[in-house]
C-alpha cells in the first residue's frame, strides 16, 4: 500500500460530463445523490480518502450547477469543460495540463460509480509504480456479463479489452469483465492518450486502448479485481436505487461494529458522513439525513428523521420527532414524539417531550417546555430568536413571539401568547380571563331557532 506521500504525487481524473438522459432529469446525472451525497462527490471523496493529492473534474458544457458541486465538496479542485464529447480517452485529454505536471500516476474515476472504495483507488495508483506495468484496470466477476467489456488475460498479465459487441463466443464466455477504472503510470500517460485513434464505429476515442498502446512499448498492463458490487454505475433510477441499497448496507454495518445498536437495521438510513459514538441505540424507521452527529449512550427512538444535527451525550430523541439543520441537543436533554426543532440549542437536561415546534431558539439546561409549545419566529421577512433561561417552565399551549427572553427560573402559564420579556424567577400569564356563565347552555338550546336542528334525521 501507498504512503501518504506516495499517493500525494497521483493525479485523479474524475469523468463527469454525462448528462444522463436515462435519469429522465432535468439534473445531470451526476448530482443526483446517494446516501446524501451526490454521485461526482463519491467520486471526490473516495479520492481524497485514498490520498491522492490532486484533482481534475471534466464536466460538459455549460454546467456550472456541476462545477459549484465540485468547488463546494473539494475547493481545490480544478474543473474543466469537455465541449465536445468525443470518447473517453478525449474526456480525460481535458485535463492535459495537469497531467502533464509529473504525477507518478494517473488514476482516471467515473462520476457515476460512487461505490468504489479508497482502496481500490490506491491499489490501481500502486500497480502502475513498479516495474514494467503502465497500465492498471479495475475488474470484476460478473454474474451475467452481457454488455460489460471482456478482459483478456495471458496469466495474469491484461491483455486487451474486448467490447461485448466485437467480442467472439469464446471471449463472451469470459465473465472477468472491465469496471471502468484505469490508472496510468505518469510519465507515459500523455503518450499514451495522445496516441488512441478513434478507428471505430462510433468515432471516438476510447481510453481503453491504452492497454494495447503501452503493450507494443514493451510495457504490461494488470487487473485489479474488485467485488461485482463495486463497479456498479448508474445510469438510471433503477440503478441509482441498488447504489443506495449497497451503500447503506455498508453503512449499516460499520456502526453496527463501531459499537451502535440497530434494532431493525434494513429500515435505518445514514448519510455518508454520520457520526455516531458507542452504545447508541438506534429503533426502527429512522433517517439520517447529511451532518448529523450523535454521541455515546444516546437512543434515536423510532420513526425519528435528523438531518444538520448534533445529539450529546446521554440524549434521547422521539419516537416520531424531527431535528434539523441547527438542532443541538446538550447531555441528557430530551426531544419527544412529534416535536420539531430547527436551529435551535437544548441545554443539558432540558425537555421537550411532546407536540412542540422550537426553531431559532436557546433552551436553558433543566428548562420544561409543555406541549404544544411554539416559538413564533417568523414574521414573513425575518427570523428572530427566542432565549429561553435555565429551569424555566414553559405551560402548555404557548406562544412565544420572538424576540422574546423567557428568564431563568420564570414560569409561563399554559396557554400563554408571550410578546415581551419575562424577568427570572417570575411568572407570566397572557390570555383571555374565562368568563363562567351558569345555566346559558340550557337558555341557548330552548331558543326556537335551536329547536328545528335538535330534531333526529330520518
């Protein structure tokens, strides 16, 4: 395996120029998203990951959604246009500058295979390092291999890349299939590139052929065999479904041995970049959407969805409750079922167990919040917060109309619309006297207009 400096001198080259008509989307194919992340950011954090030091994206024309994708997930990067497209092989000539500035390889990556682990990634970078390989390919055994290029073998030396199309019925028999990935040892890449001809029916030029071309320099070429469920692509919903179902599997898995319990672990659902510490316990049907954090001994009860969150310590969330971008939950605090918060800070211990929105607000440690609880923190234009101190308690049924500051140790009567500022320690009661008015429920049925709708229907 590569050192980390070792992977620095690699270059990825990373294709994502494919519109994705089969997606039948108005989004390119590339930005639609598996388990939260989009398809090019696989691409650019499994590179990252392997530590390959540098990055090239090669978008299509005029996608500059594409290209504010790759700026937002890797800053360094650099983007470059394929305007026409011409091939694989023309794909990645886009980035010629790059790859003529002396990388010791040259690893080529598809923004539409977003299963592909780091692993592999430094495998394929490694192969093309030592003696006479030049050119590396990721290959798979495929189930059915129907319409997936043949890799032809001498031993274990690669010697070409055969289309299904042109392939012989002895060569379709062959089910050790190319899974798109190439790597190039550096200092011939630009060589070899220059060098496809696009002598074919389609008149493009395939990066495929290099395999050949470094063959007649007296350079080898090998595979680096990976699982089947590695080199899937999509190219459609359906596939874009069996991505999901493999990745949060995976997922899946690697909390469940860091130490997270999962009840029911096929309806659970994680982001790439979930945290989550030891001992939590997970219940059925939740979601984890992008930048939740979770620490130790904390339970997500069922049918929870968390999204931008970060749960402490000890903290208990649901059933049936919903945290957003902003939610931050202290030790021990507690979010019950059907209560939403939204950029919002819960100190340690505080409890809002049931049927409350909370959004642009500070929660003191210890404070109560009853059901029904709503901080009113929009007037149509603005946002505004609501300070809630600490161990205060809040009655149910309450309107707190931001900016207001609930003070520490205050108690809100239930049923309260609160619009100025209440001192600690003190209690605030805003609602309507209750007028009591005995026998007026007799008086008003014995009125004769009341008569005629008291009447059974027939």
């Amino acid at each position: 395996m590569s050192t980390p400096n070792e992977a620095a001198s690699c270059l990825a080259v990373i294709l994502a120029a494919g519109e994705g008509t089969r997606m039948k989307s108005t989004r390119p194919k590339v930005l639609h998203e598996v388990a939260g992340l989009s398809l090019v950011g696989h691409a650019l954090k499994s590179a990252e990951a392997a530590g390959i030091g540098r990055a090239v994206v090669v978008i299509g024309p005029d996608r500059p959604d594409v290209a504010k994708e790759v700026t937002r997930l890797m800053p360094e990067a650099e983007v470059v246009e394929q305007r026409e497209r011409r091939g694989t092989a023309h794909a990645v000539l886009q980035a010629e500058r790059a790859i003529a500035s002396g990388h010791e390889a040259i690893v080529v990556l598809f923004g539409d295979t977003p299963l592909v682990r780091p692993e592999t990634i430094r495998a394929l970078a490694e192969a093309v390092r030592q003696g006479k390989t030049a050119v590396a390919v990721m290959g798979f055994q495929a189930k059915d291999p129907a319409g997936y290029g043949r890799l032809i073998l001498d031993g274990t030396d690669l010697v070409d890349i055969r289309e299904h199309r042109d392939a012989s019925e002895k060569e379709r028999a062959i089910t050790l299939c190319n899974g798109g990935l190439m790597a190039l040892r550096g200092e011939l890449a630009l060589d070899l590139l220059k060098s496809v001809q696009n002598r074919n029916a389609q008149n493009e030029f395939y990066l495929t052929d290099c395999v050949g071309l470094a063959r007649a320099r007296g350079f080898s070429a090998r595979v680096i065999e990976v699982a089947e469920e590695e080199a899937l692509g999509v190219n459609d919903r359906v596939q874009l479904a069996a991505c999901e179902a493999v990745l949060q599997n995976r997922l899946r898995e690697r909390h469940m041995r860091n130490g997270v319990t999962l009840i029911a672990p096929e309806t659970v659902f994680f982001a790439t970049d979930t945290v989550i510490g030891r001992d939590v316990l997970i219940e059925p049907n939740c979601v984890f959407g992008p930048g939740v954090s979770i620490a130790e001994n904390a339970v997500i009860h069922a049918f929870s969805h968390l999204e931008g969150a970060t749960v402490a310590a000890g903290a208990t969330v649901g059933p049936f409750a919903r945290l957003r971008t902003g939610a931050s939950l202290g030790k021990g605090a507690k979010v019950g079922n059907f209560v939403e918060v939204k950029n919002a800070d819960l100190g340690a211990g505080a409890k809002v167990s049931h049927l409350t929105y909370l959004g642009d607000a500070t929660i003191g440690a210890e404070a109560n919040i009853g059901a029904g609880t709503i901080t009113c923190n929009y007037d149509g234009f603005h946002k505004f917060r609501t300070k809630i101190g600490a161990g205060a308690f809040i009655g149910s049924n309450s309107s707190l109309v931001a900016p207001v500051i609930i003070g520490a140790g205050a108690f809100v009567g239930s049923g309260s619309v609160v619009t100025k500022d209440v001192p600690p320690n003190a209690l605030a009661v805003a609602r309507g006297r209750q007028v009591t008015k005995e026998g007026w429920a007799d008086q008003f049925r014995a009125r004769p207009e009341n008569q005629v709708r008291q009447k059974p229907s027939r």
